[in-house]
C-alpha cells in the first residue's frame, strides 16, 4: 500500500507567500500533496486574490501536486448563540468552499466551533445550533461537490470531542460530512487509536504530528509518545488511502516524520 | 468608587426579577450588562434597563460588549468587520440606555497575525481609535479588558503598556482589569505594579472579580476567589477604579464576593 504524504502550509516560513513556497518543496521532496490553511494572507476566503488562485493551480497542475484546503478556524464559531457570529462563520466556511472549488480541491477541511459560556451551560443547545449551520453549509458544499471533513480538536473551549463528531455523524447522514483525523488533538484527550476506532468509517484525511500525552507541540513523529506504528498498522489493515498531512513545527520535521513513517512501515511489511 | 454586579447572574434561568431581588438584597447601584446575545441583545436590553432602573432607584449601567469570538485584530476582513459593528452597536446602546461605560475584548493575535504583525497591528491600531472616537462623541467611557490566553493582546503587564501608548491621548479610554484573568496568565498585581507606570496604572477604572479561570467561564473554582480578593486589596492600594463589579453566574459567589469587597472598601 502506498501512503499519501502532504504538507500543511502552516509549514511556510513566508506567510504572505505560505501556498506556493510549501508547493515548491513538496515539488523538490516528492510529497504529493498540499493542504492550504486558508488563514494565510496569500489566501484569504474573505479577499480571493484569483491570480494567485491562477498561480497556485498552474504549479499544482504542472507537477501533479495534489491541493486541499483547510478552512480558517480562529474567530468562526458555527455553534455560536451570537446569530451575527454564526453567520459570518457559515460565510467564511461558505467562501472556503467557493475557493476549494477554484483550486481544485476535492476536499475541505474545517472545526465545528468554540464553547464559550453560553455553551458550556447549554451544550445541547449548541449542538442544535451546530447542526443548523452545518445543514447549510453542506448543502452549499453539494453543490460545488466539495467534501466537507470536520475535524477533531482536544482544546479547552474547542467543540471537536468524539463525543462531539459522533453526535454530528448521528444527526446528519450524507455522505459529503466526513472527518479529518487530527491525531494529535485525538491525543491531546485520549488515546488516538480509540478514536481512530470509532471514527475510522469517516476518515477522509489526516493531520500528523507527535507530542506527549496531553499536549499539542507540533513534533515529528516519533518525538513524542505517539503509537504511530500501531496506528498506520491499522490503516493499512483497514485499506484506508487518506493523505497524511504534516502539521509539525517546520519542514525538517515534516521531512523527518515521513522518514519514520515509512520506517515503520517497511517493519510492519516485514513483520 | 461604585460597587456593582455582572448581569451574568441572568444565566442558568434565572430572571431580571430575580436579579433585581439581589440588588436590593445587596444595595447594590451599579450592573455591568454583558451582551450575550440572545440572552441579554440588542433586542431585549432596553426593557431589562428599564425595569432594572424601575425598580432600583439611582442604578448605574456599564455595557460589556459581546466578547467571545470578537476579534478586530483577525487576518479576516469579515471578523474584524463583525466586531467592529458589534462594538459599535455596543456603544449605541449605551448611548441610549444611558450607560457610563463600554467594556471590549481587544482582540487575539493568532500564528498568522504574529507572522504579520505590521500590518495586524497597523489595522487594530485604527480600528481601537475609531472605537474610542465613536465613544468620545457620546460622552461613553470606553474600557478595554485583559483576557488570559496567549494569544490575546491585552493579557500582561507589558501589553498594557503597549496598549497605554495607543490610547493615553484619549480622556475617554482606559482599562478593565480582570483579577482572574491576570492570574490565569500566570501574573500578578504585584508584576503589574512592579511592570507598568503610575499613568499606565491610573488608566484602571474598573475592575472585575470573579473565579479563576475567568467569570466569563462556567467555573467551579470556588477556592480562588480568595486569591482574586487578596490581588484585589494590592491593587486597590494603588489605583482607585470608578467600578468594581463583582461577576458570577452563581449569587452565592456574587454575595461573598460582595461581602469580600466591602470589607476593604
């Protein structure tokens, strides 16, 4: 089984050029794809600059670099008891899509929402309103034909529990709604492989990086206490082909984490 | 110097009536009403001052603009917009409410807006003098309050230094300082004191007391609120704010932390 490795374009050291300096070398270091965090000031939702748009589809197209798109995250709510929150968050989400559409991206990525204190009395409440702007969102998607895959986050006032995912899955079947698997956040709660168990089904896409028990450093695999010989054991076993984006610290880690990677995969082969 | 209560004490189905009943319970004069839409809007906040006022002769209002995703210092153009019109529109019902003072998050600076932080800084910088224009022209006291998280721009000593150094020129704008905040940001009173100049210091005209981590959080961290009171007496030492309110959704915290207050007071 060959793997899909990509980079994540919070990897750039230049972020008013992050996309087409993270494209240039994953050009020169054979990884195949490249997921754009559209919170950069090169690609905006908000403030589409189309020959930028123009340039990173040449690149990508030119070389057979794959792109996906991230959705900003910072400040969006879509569980926000603040209907003005809510709908400017719904946009953005909307203009990602509309902006995944242009660079021929099958896929977007993005967080259900933030639980500040009208939610943390009222979670359900927020869930409900959760899954109000998610209906929206995806029927929108449907009609770019764009995937959504929410993703699960282990922050504090983060909404991205599995409790959370499950919840969602529960509440709205379409087969556009699928998961990123973070599995860092995963660890930064719980076990990984755990939620990797309940959520495998969904999995589209996969964010990696390594870090101790509790925490969210952004390491290279095999920096921290995560079972990641185990865990790719288990995608392989499951025949699941979702990208393993590196969302490490810098590009030396991203190179680092996919030669451990593939270290372990030769292993398990062996094994 | 006016002792008052956050209107947060509405949540967990608890009604204007049985806010006014602390009140007059307490003798408290002063409500700082935080804009949590829909609880406490645009919509519903002229009749809730209004039967507040009925029923509590000489009261005083303070405005806590909606500040949870608020953020005019976002690399999004949409969410610095949002904000802006919200506070605003904060600043308008204070207006018409016949508020004193306005109370904002100023904003987070995330990964990206570190990575541009000329330009965030550029664009927050003028959206804090349009603000403070817009309050200045209704006579609005307009405070701006420190938040815990790293990402936040207002958060240390030396932010509220930085922050001085945009705002000084203005009469109207000064800070809100939130004791639990402080400390959740592994801070104290004393390092403020210590860090930050008698002007910067003389900029405090409220301040907030309330459980750690924040008032604005759901906490059940009842053992803090002696830690926020004996920060609360050092500081009191050195500045004398215009209000101090206490904040909880729970009227058992509300109560004690009064009971603390006027103790020092």
């Amino acid at each position: 089984m060959r793997l899909l490795y990509g980079l994540s374009t919070s990897l750039a050291e230049n972020y008013k050029n992050a996309a087409i300096e993270t494209i240039k070398f994953a050009i020169e270091n054979n990884f195949q794809v490249v997921e754009i965090f559209c919170e950069t000031p090169d690609v905006l939702p908000d403030q589409p600059d189309y020959k930028k748009i123009s340039e990173i589809n040449s690149i990508a197209r030119k070389h057979g670099i794959r792109i996906q798109i991230h959705a900003p995250f910072h400040s969006l709510n879509l569980a926000s008891f603040n209907e003005r929150i809510r709908q400017v968050s719904v946009k953005i989400i909307k203009d990602t899509i509309v902006l995944a559409s242009e660079l021929n991206s099958p896929i977007v990525t993005f967080h259900l929402g933030l639980c500040f204190l009208p939610c943390q009395i009222d979670r359900k409440k927020a869930l409900k309103v959760l899954i109000r702007s998610l209906w929206d969102i995806i029927e929108f998607a449907n009609d770019y034909n764009i995937m959504l895959a929410m993703e699960n986050r282990g922050g504090k006032l983060d909404i991205g529990r599995l409790s959370d995912l499950l919840y969602v899955l529960d509440n709205i079947s379409d087969n556009k709604l699928r998961v990123t698997f973070d599995v860092v956040q995963a660890n930064v709660v719980d076990d990984p492989l755990k939620y990797y168990e309940a959520l495998k089904k969904f999995i589209r896409n996969i964010h990696v990086s390594d870090s101790p028990r509790g925490k969210s450093l952004l390491l290279a695999v095999g920096e921290g206490e995560i079972n990641y010989k185990e865990l790719l054991a288990r995608l392989i076993r499951d025949n699941i082909s979702a990208p393993l984006i590196f969302e490490v610290a810098n590009k030396e880690k991203a190179l680092k984490s996919r030669e451990e990677l593939e270290k372990h995969k030769k292993a398990l082969i062996r094994d | 110097m006016v002792l008052g209560v956050s209107s947060i004490l509405l949540f967990k189905q608890r009604t204007v009536k049985d806010l006014i009943s602390l009140l007059i319970e307490l003798n408290i004069k002063h409500v700082d009403l935080f804009l949590i839409p829909p609880y406490l809007s645009i919509d519903n906040i002229d009749e809730i001052a209004s039967e507040i006022r009925d029923a509590v002769s000489d009261v005083k209002f303070t405005i806590k603009a909606p500040s949870f995703s608020e953020n005019l210092a976002s690399i999004l153009r949409e969410i610095r917009e949002t904000t802006m019109r919200e506070y605003i529109e904060t600043i308008e019902i204070a207006h018409r409410v016949g508020a004193l003072g306005v109370i904002i998050k100023p904003g987070m600076m995330f990964h990206t807006e570190k990575k541009c932080k000329d330009e965030i800084l550029g664009v927050f910088t003028e959206s804090i003098r349009k603000i403070a224009d817009k309050a200045s022209h209704y006579g609005i006291k307009l405070l701006l309050e420190n938040y815990y998280y790293p990402y936040e721009i207002l958060r240390r000593a030396e932010s509220f230094t930085y922050i001085y150094e945009l705002i000084k020129d203005y009469n109207n704008v000064g800070f809100a300082l939130n004791i639990p905040h402080l400390l959740e940001s592994r801070s104290s009173v004393d390092f403020l004191i210590r860090n930050c100049s008698g002007d910067v210091l003389n900029k405090i005209e409220l301040i907030y007391l309330g459980l750690r981590p924040s008032p604005w959080e759901n906490s059940t961290y009842i053992q803090s609120i002696t830690h926020s009171y004996y920060e609360f007496v050092k500081i009191y030492k050195v500045v004398k704010p215009e209000y101090i309110v206490a904040a909880s959704i729970d009227p058992t915290i509300t109560r004690l932390l009064i009971d603390y207050l006027r103790d020092v007071l």
